[in-house]
C-alpha cells in the first residue's frame, strides 16, 4: 500500500464476552481505534423479513494486515464518504502477499440501511 492511498479511519470493535447472551455487546474497551483504510461500496440488496422489506449495502474494506480479525467484529466508519456507518464483517481474506508476510486485508462487510 502506498502512504496517501488509505483515505479513510475505522475503529474495530469487538464483541463484549457475556455468558449466555444471544446478541453480541458491543462497548468501547474492545476497540482498535483510527485504522486507517480504504471504504468501498459494492452494491446493495432488499430482502423480505416478516411485513416489511430489509434493504443492505455492501462494502469492501481495504486495510494493513491486522492479526486476529474476525467476522464476529465490526467496523465504525469515523471519517470518509461513509462516516457513521456501522459496518458488519462477514469475510475477512488476505489479499497482498510479499515473502510470506500478509500485508493487506479486504473485508467484505454489510451494512443495514435505514428504510
């Protein structure tokens, strides 16, 4: 990656560890904050979900190499095009390689969209 080419800052959060708790908690110790990176979106979809339609963006994120990331995470767009946004990692997949070290990562994550 080249310096300038990341215009964009996330925090990565992850989830808080409750026992028994079926919906993730997300609070501020767990975070990695002002990781710079590249936000770009893919597309988007509308899905039927009880009564009402549930419409979804798709995003690819573009970052350095961070150890340990996982689709149980989530990224908080801080500055960018798409600031405020909360975005949802549902693949993570190494993409730049250089003799044997990881370099990148994209992140193929899905936000939900206010209808």
């Amino acid at each position: 990656m080249r310096a300038g080419e990341l215009r964009d800052l996330v925090d990565i959060e992850q989830p808080s560890e409750a026992d028994g708790d079926p919906v993730p908690a997300f609070s501020g110790a767990d975070r990695i904050s002002n990781v710079p990176c590249n936000v770009v979106m893919t597309g988007g979809s509308e899905s039927f979900r009880g009564r009402g339609i549930e419409p979804t963006a798709n995003f690819v994120v573009e970052l350095p190499y961070y150890a340990g990331l996982t689709p149980r995470m989530r990224l908080r767009v801080k500055q960018g095009i798409f600031a405020g946004r909360i975005l949802n990692i549902t693949a993570v997949v190494p993409v730049d390689q250089d003799k044997g070290r990881l370099r990148k990562l994209e992140l193929d994550c899905r936000a939900e969209v206010d209808a």
